[in-house]
C-alpha cells in the first residue's frame, strides 16, 4: 500500500477557534498558529498526511486533502 500524498491542507478558517490541538498533535511541526491566532500550514511539504490534527480538531477546521 503506498503511502498518501499530500494535495493541500483544507482550513476552514471561519471555523478555527484558535486553541491549538492541531498544532500539538502535529507531529511534523508542520502547523502553526498565525498572528490572528488561526492555524496556518507553515512548513506543507514535511506533511506525513497522519490527520492527526483533522482528527483532533474539535471545530472539524482541518481536512487533509490526498491523492
């Protein structure tokens, strides 16, 4: 089985409440939360596509989109 490739983080920015889970759990540092305090993909390319912050997201903000 061959591993998923990334398409793009999916951030519902509307719905981002700012509290971090995503950016915790992310176990590639590849989230971060902006001046606005919502999360942004900062570093896309180390995504290993785990979906742990879609998982953990309790506003349902982040899906991660593969190929």
């Amino acid at each position: 089985m061959a591993k998923p490739k990334l398409k793009e983080h999916v951030i519902t920015r509307e719905w981002c409440k700012g509290c971090g889970i995503c950016v915790h759990f992310c176990p590639k540092h590849v989230l971060e939360m902006d001046a606005e305090g919502k999360v942004a993909a900062v570093r896309p390319v180390d995504c290993i596509c785990c979906k742990l912050c879609e998982f953990r997201c309790p506003d349902l903000a982040i899906e991660i989109d593969t190929e």
